[in-house]
C-alpha cells in the first residue's frame, strides 16, 4: 500500500503512529493491527494525576493506578509494567518503552523528557537476603524482610535497553546508562556511563539539550 507522505509538526511523532495505526488497520487483519491507547477519561479517571496529551497504550499495566502520576505528553507503550508501590511520578514528555518495567514496591521519580529503553527495568526494592528469614511474595510479611527504597531518574537521563537500575539510585539529570549495565550506585549529571562494571565514557551538550526541550515545552 503506498503511504502518503507525512506533515510532522515540530517534536510531533505521535502523527506517525497515527498514520501508522490507520494503515495497518486498512490492510492488515485485526491481530496485526497496531496498538490503541487507552482513553484519556480512563486515564484522568484512575490515575493519581493523567497530565494534558498523555499517551498510554492498551497492554501496558500500571496498577495501582491511584499511586502513580503521568505529566503531560508522556508515552507509555504496549508491554510497559509499572507496580507503583509507595509513589511512581513520571514526569512531561518521558517515554517508556515496550517492555520496560518498575517494581519493587518503593518509590520512583523520572524528570521530564528522560526515556526508559525497551525492556530496562527500575527496582525499588528489595528482598533482605541478610535477614535469616525466606523470600518471595509467598512468604507471610511477618516471616520476611522486604527494604523498599527509592529510584530517581533525572530529567533528560536515558536508561538505554535492558539496563538495571537497583534500588537507592539516583541517576543525574541528562545522565545515560548504556544498553545492559547495571547501575548500583549514583550517577552524575550529564555523563554517559556503560560496562559492568559501570564506568563513565562520554558526557553530554547540556545546553543544546535544554535550549531545545524550552522550544518544545
Ligand atoms: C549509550 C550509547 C548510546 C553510547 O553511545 P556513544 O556515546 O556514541 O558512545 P560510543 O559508542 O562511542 O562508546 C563509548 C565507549 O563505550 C563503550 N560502550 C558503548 N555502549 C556500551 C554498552 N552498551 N556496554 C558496554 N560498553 C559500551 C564503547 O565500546 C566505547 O568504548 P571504547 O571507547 O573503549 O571503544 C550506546 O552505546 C548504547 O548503549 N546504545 C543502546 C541504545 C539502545 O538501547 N537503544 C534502544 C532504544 S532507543
């Protein structure tokens, strides 16, 4: 089927998915069709706050919702896991890609414009494997140590694919995690960090960066 071409809008790539969604449904059979978003009135209806243009695709699970806060023009793809735990706050224009996921029953915070990398996970918490005591959710609480904490991504920071970040991390603004590392301990604003062990291997133009996120925002 030949495409029309597409008028993008500074900043706008949600005109291709749209476009997108629309061909697909043309020729392709229903189990093919690419992904639909959930209702805005569904999302400002549950979530503990849904911001302006917010975009969450069906498939993705964020539960419970009243704990967690999306701002405006964020995007949530198919796939995505999100246990809010003690508090998840996902900041503006953040996307979190297919597959990726928090859990861990703590806190999350993820500045504006930062990106979550397919299937990168954020943990907030953690079995005590020091505590003498078994493990799991099947254990009774009172027979178990679970130490919640807290995950901050700094605003512009990119968590690229399948990295891990572990509980008690706070990942500095404009800050990148390479595909694959782990990341157990802070990292500073505006460096590149890869390799496991992490290790720094690049820094980033912070000021091009913001002087091009105030024109979008
Ligand atoms: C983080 C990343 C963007 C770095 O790119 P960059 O700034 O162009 O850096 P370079 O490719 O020049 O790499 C710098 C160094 O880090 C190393 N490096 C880069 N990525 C690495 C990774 N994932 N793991 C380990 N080392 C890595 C390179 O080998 C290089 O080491 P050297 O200087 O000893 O040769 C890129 O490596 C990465 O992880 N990309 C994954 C993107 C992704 O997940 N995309 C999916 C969603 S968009």
């Amino acid at each position: 089927m030949r495409r029309e071409p597409i008028q993008l809008k500074t900043g706008d790539t949600e005109s291709v998915i749209h476009e997108r969604t629309r061909c697909s449904r043309l020729d392709s059979p229903p189990e093919f069709a690419a992904g639909e978003l959930l209702s805005e009135d569904t999302l400002r209806r549950n979530l503990k706050y849904a911001g302006k243009g917010l975009k969450v695709f069906k498939g993705s699970r964020l539960f419970p919702p009243e704990v967690i806060s999306v701002g405006e023009s964020t995007r949530i793809d198919e796939g995505v896991f999100i246990y809010g735990g003690a508090g998840v706050d996902i900041g503006c224009n953040v996307h979190i890609a297919a597959g990726a996921a928090i859990i861990g029953g703590g806190e999350c915070r993820i500045g504006d414009f930062a990106g979550i990398s397919a299937r990168a996970l954020i943990i907030t918490g953690l079995e005590d494997i020091n505590s003498g005591k078994p493990t799991n959710p099947t254990v009774p609480p009172e027979c178990r140590v679970v130490k919640r904490g807290k995950v901050s991504v700094g605003a512009h920071a990119v968590v690229f694919a399948g990295a891990i970040v572990l509980p008690n991390v706070e990942i500095g603004e404009g800050a990148v995690v390479a595909a694959g590392a782990i990341v157990h301990h802070d990292l500073k604003p505006w460096r590149v960090y890869a390799g496991n062990p992490l290790v720094q291997v690049g820094a980033r133009r912070e000021g091009d960066i913001k002087k091009i996120a105030a024109m979008i925002r």
